[in-house]
C-alpha cells in the first residue's frame, strides 16, 4: 500500500465527519492548484502544468499535519 494511501486512511480513521475532511482536502487542493498556477504565470521558468495527483497529495499530508495520528509521525 502506498504512503499517501496509508496517510489518507490514518484520516479517515481519525475524524468524525468525513465529509467534512473530504470538503477541507478538495479545498485545499483547489487553493494550491490555482497559487501554483499563478506562480507559474510570473515565473517564466516553472512548470507549466501542475498535477492534479501533486495538489491531492500536498493537501492531505497538510491535513494530516493539522491532526494527531497517534504515533505523532504522518502516515
């Protein structure tokens, strides 16, 4: 199983309004997606496209930083 699975699932085993997380995740997400989109139209030398998959994982590790998974490490 991969980290990011593991982390997501640490998560979801942890709140008690998943909808809520899943709301928080996609927002957070959104909000990277559109700061590296804007980041990238100043800077001639970013990339020109950002992953969808990268936002995803960025906003969930952000997610897991802001709740205690027991061991206190992420994942």
């Amino acid at each position: 199983m991969s980290t990011i699975v593991e982390i997501a699932c640490d998560l979801n085993e942890q709140v008690d309004n998943r909808y809520q997380l899943v709301l928080e995740v996609s927002e957070t997400a959104k909000r990277l997606r559109d700061e590296a989109r804007e980041h990238s139209m100043d800077d001639p030398f970013a990339p020109v496209s950002v992953s969808t998959d990268k936002v995803i994982y960025q906003s969930i590790i952000m997610k897991a930083s802001e709740i205690d998974l027991g061991d206190g490490l992420i994942g």
